[in-house]
C-alpha cells in the first residue's frame, strides 16, 4: 500500500513539475527561476541540466541545492524564450519550464513628491534600428499633446529632456517636478507602436529639516572572505565578469550602433569594484548589481586580486587613487585598497597642469606608452580620481609569413580599403561555424595562456552583424568558447588585417545605463569618506588594439572623476573580436571592427 502512495505522488510531482510557467518581465530585470516549487526538498538529485531554447546553458552532477536556481541579470529581449530544468536522480527524472516574455510595452505607476526630478522610462526594442527619437505624449484636460523634447537650450526652467537622444533608451527627465506635471504619459514610435505608458502621481513634500551627512556604522572595513568560499568563488567571479561584458557590450552597442567600437571589461569592472570597496548601503547594492556580482559575494577583491595576479605574465592592471589633500580618506579604505589593489592614495598637485601631466604619466606607464594622454586637463574642483589600466601584450603562438603583403578590406557600403595584411597559407588554428551565434569563428592561440576569436557574420552586411551582437549573451560566449576548445587546430589559409584601433567611449552615459545614477547625485561613499557626500563629475575609458605580424597589443585605462585546398579564414570585412584569457577564463577586450 505504501508503495502505490508513494508511486502516486511521484506521478503527482512529474505532471506539476512538467506544467509551463508564463514569467512577463520589463527590460533589464532581475530574475530567478526556481528548478524546485516552494517548500519542496527531493533527496538523491544526482544531475541538474539548465536549457535555454533547447541549448544547454549549465550541466552539473551532484549539484548543492543552492545551484538549483537560475539567476538572469539585466534580462533583455534576447533572453526571452523557454528555460527548462531538468533534475534526474536514480529513480526519477522531473523537468520544469518557464515561458519568459520581455514586454516591449509597460504600464507604469510612479509617485513623487514636489521639487524632485523624475526620470520616465521608455526603451525602443533592441531589435528595431534606432533611426529617429520617440515620440511622448501627455494626457490634459485640454486633450493629448505632443511634449517638445527637440529643445536644445539650456534654459534653467526647461521642464523636460530626453536623457540619450537617439537611443534604444528614450527615457525622458521631468525637472523639479511641480503638481502641474501629474498625469498619463506615452511613449511611441512613429509608426504609432506604442512603448510605455507612466502613470505620473506629485504629492506635495512637507519641509523638514535636511539631516546631516551620518556614516555611523557603515565606516567598517570591507568583509572578509568566508574561508569556505574558497572554492566556489573564483568561478562566481568568473562568471560575473563575463556576463558583466556582454551587458557593457550590449549597452556600448546601443550607444554605438556601427562604427568600430573596442573596450576593456576587465578595466572597467576593476575600477568599479575599486569603488564598490569603499561604497554602503544603496550605493553597494547598485555597484553590485551593476558589475553582476551577488549582494552577498564577500570575495569580490580578494578575486580580483587574484585575478590580477593570475593574469601577470600577459596583462598588467594597476589601479590608483588621487584626492584633494584636504580629504581624509578611510584608514580601512586606505589599507585594503593597498592590499587588494596594489594601490596606495595620492594626493593631487596644486595645479591643474601638474595633476594632468602626473596622472597622464601614470597611465602611459602603466600602459607601457599604448596609451600617452587620458586627460586633457583635471579641473580644480577635482576631489577623487580612481583609476585602473591594463596592458596586454601577446605573440602568436604560430607565426604569420614575414613578407609584406597588402590586400583589400570591403567595408558595409561597398567602399574598398586596401590594409596590411597578416597572411599564412597553412595555418594552425582553429575555426567552425557556430549555430546559436550563426558566425564563422576562429581561434588565435596567443602566448600567455590567451587567445584572440574573430567572429565573422555569413555575409558582409551591417545587418548580419548587428544579428550575432544580438545574440552574443554571456551564455552564448562562453558555450561557443568551449566548443572551441575542445576542437582540434587545422591547417588553414589566414588572412587577417594589420590593424591599431583606438577607441574612447562616452562612459558618463555607459555609467548611467549601468544603473549607477546614484554617482552622480551624491553617492554613499561612508567607506571610502564619511564626511559628506562625493559626486562623480566624469568617467573615462580609453582603449587600444594592434594586430601586428608579432601578435596582439593592447592597452585600456579607465577613469572615475569625482567631481585554398585547405579551409580558409578571410577577416577582410566587417568583424567583431574578443580577446579573452584561457587561464583565467575571463575576456579581456572586446571589439568590433568596421573602418580598419
């Protein structure tokens, strides 16, 4: 009798656990699909398989039950579609899936108070090319009216302003809000598709008296890391860091459509886990969210110290700090920003130009002269300037033919470019045609322990390429780098492009898209400088690449201010690159090449 109890309520299980679950979510959402329903513990769970539309994304035997779940950061409309769990034991096997729809129309309920500036959201779906703003619309007594958001004065009592004209993101800025801007908005293409809709509400704040600035208990050094993370943390930090690149790729694409575009995510993760080790409360939690680690991952700086020390023998990173010599940063924040970032705080100069050559200097050092100049000049109201830059420099592990030969580069618009070219007729790589990125890949064994992957679209079309861009998720990258590495090299016809490319992005917006607006408005810092509040008044990042006949060099600096019979491989078109780290398993540059 007791068998068939337990036979019935095996069944049970099976059919709920086999049930589809719709998820709806908004752009840039954090989600978590549980394998397991509440409340239920199974024993014996000897495999958990994770699938994305049918393609694996985790397989792990044995697994803790902590690893039951599936955590999506930033969840955009290329991770919509069906996940599937499936848990199979020696006696049983149970599968759970969940439909997930990023809705490209939200209702939204805001309510602030008077005084205050609003931001309204509104994103145009990644898949549409942004070729014009938005359109918003306001709901009066009077009837609907178009908002003038082609404004360009910078009249103190303009009331509205689209934040990143020309963007997927056409959130707009309600300014000192008043009672008078309570009501509907609407957000729209064009074409009358519409995007958003806020649902505006301003109540009338009470005056009070502002509190001082108080760090009371957050002044504390960072958290140890818990012995028992040993393990499990470089891999946690691992996968932060990739999923960290491929949304920075995906924000700095949006930003720049077309065009080349290169970046270092490990120069920008490190100088914003540099501040995250003296940031607290809201302000962690946003950095944290922002470079896609969890909030209670104590190992952030003990790994990326180790990281850093791993990466020693190709890529250099250094980070420092400079501050007006008024400030009294942190002990603790002085201490361990020495311990894990090899960093000890300098004062600034008394001059504009001697702080600009110092600092200037430091990066061309640093970055063994690829780069020279980061700054134009530092303003005197400059309080802290954190810095971080990397050098790589690796050589082919197969050498490319002496001679030089010229060829012609084929731009999208047809135009021909003729470029220095890097040539071999049997060369020893390895190259497949990867079916979730629908791209040509090939692998570039660099000394080091690094390798340079060249993805090329089927066809020389800026469409084609914006394609494999669109589906370039931090799951798809790491899944196509392992196949990679488990195919054996072949003798191949090469043909690649002589190339330096620099590249400096708009980073005040990037940081923005990160969601660290708190920045600039007056950050928790308590850790770093508990006498008041800082604001960062600019951020930069500057990057270099060099294809040469010897290998790959390449250099980033990132700043915060506050204040033939053989198969053949032809990159001579359009192409996107991804310099990445085998013995740290993390990318280190990312780029994509369109003007050679």
């Amino acid at each position: 009798m007791g068998q068939k109890a337990t036979l019935c309520f095996l069944l049970q299980l099976i059919f709920e656990l086999s049930s589809c679950t719709k998820i709806r979510v908004i752009p840039d959402s954090t989600l978590e699909l549980p394998c397991l329903p509440a409340n239920n513990h199974f024993i014996g769970v000897e495999e958990i398989t994770w699938k994305f539309n049918g393609h694996i994304l985790s397989h792990n035997y044995q697994p803790v039950p902590s690893d039951f779940s599936l955590r999506l950061r930033s969840v955009t409309k290329n991770k919509e579609g069906t996940y599937e769990c499936l848990l199979k034991g020696s006696d049983m096997e149970m599968v759970r899936r969940f439909d997930v729809i990023v809705d490209d129309f939200t209702d939204y309920q805001m309510k602030v108070f008077t005084k205050s500036d609003v931001k309204l959201p509104c994103n145009i779906p990644s898949s549409r090319e942004v070729s014009a703003n938005a359109l918003w619309f306001k709901e009066t007594a009077d009837g609907r009216i178009k908002l003038n958001l082609e404004d360009d004065s910078t009249d103190d009592n303009k009331k509205i302003e689209l934040i990143f004209p020309l963007d997927h993101d056409q959130s707009i800025l309600v300014i000192n809000a008043g009672m008078e801007d309570a009501g509907i908005y609407e957000c729209e293409l064009d074409d009358g598709k519409k995007l958003s809709s806020v649902n505006l509400t301003v109540e009338v704040l009470v005056p009070t008296t502002a509190l001082p600035h108080i760090c009371q208990g957050s002044t504390s050094p960072w958290e140890p890391c818990p012995e028992e993370n040993s393990r499990t943390a470089e891999p946690i930090l691992q996968e932060s860091m990739t999923e960290f690149s491929m949304k920075l790729y995906y924000y700095l694409r949006e930003i720049y459509p077309s065009g080349n575009m290169l970046f270092s995510p490990v120069s920008i993760g490190g100088v914003l886990s540099h501040l995250l080790l003296g940031a607290r409360n809201d302000t962690r939690k946003a950095i944290e969210t922002a470079i896609c680690v969890p909030h209670d991952f104590h190992c952030v700086h003990s790994q990326m110290k180790k990281l850093r020390e791993k990466l020693a023998g190709s890529l250099l990173m250094a980070s420092q700090i400079y501050y007006d010599s008024h400030m009294n940063l942190s002990e603790f924040f002085t201490d361990q920003s020495i311990q894990f970032y090899d960093a000890e705080p300098t004062k600034l100069l008394n001059t504009t130009e001697e702080n600009t050559q110092m600092i200037n200097s430091w990066v061309a050092e640093k970055t063994q002269n690829k780069i020279t100049e980061l700054l134009d000049f530092v303003p005197p109201s400059s309080q802290l300037i954190l810095l971080n830059a990397v050098s790589f420099s690796g050589q082919w592990k197969v050498k490319f033919n002496p001679k030089n030969k010229k060829g012609h580069f084929t731009k999208f618009n047809g135009d021909v470019v003729r470029v220095p070219l890097l040539y071999h007729d049997k060369y020893m790589a390895t190259m497949m045609y990867d079916p979730h990125l629908r791209a040509q890949v090939a692998r570039f064994a660099l000394t080091g322990d690094s390798s340079l992957y060249i993805l090329l679209p089927p066809t020389n079309t800026e469409a084609k390429l914006q394609e494999i861009e669109q589906r370039m998720t931090d799951r798809a990258v790491v899944q196509m780098i392992q196949s990679m590495k488990t195919s054996s090299p072949q003798p191949i016809e090469v043909t690649l492009p002589q190339i330096k490319l620099n590249f400096q992005p708009e980073m005040n917006t990037l940081i923005k898209k990160l969601g660290l607006s708190v920045l600039y408005e007056g950050a928790d810092l308590c850790g770093l400088y508990p006498q008041e509040k800082l604001l960062l008044d600019d951020a930069k990042h500057k990057a270099f690449l060099a294809l040469t006949e010897k290998g790959v060099e390449a250099g980033a600096v990132t700043t915060l201010s506050f204040s033939r019979s053989f198969p053949s491989f032809s990159a001579l078109r359009p192409f996107i690159m991804l310099l990445w780290s085998d013995h740290t398993n993390v990318p280190l540059f990312i780029g994509r090449l369109t003007e050679p």
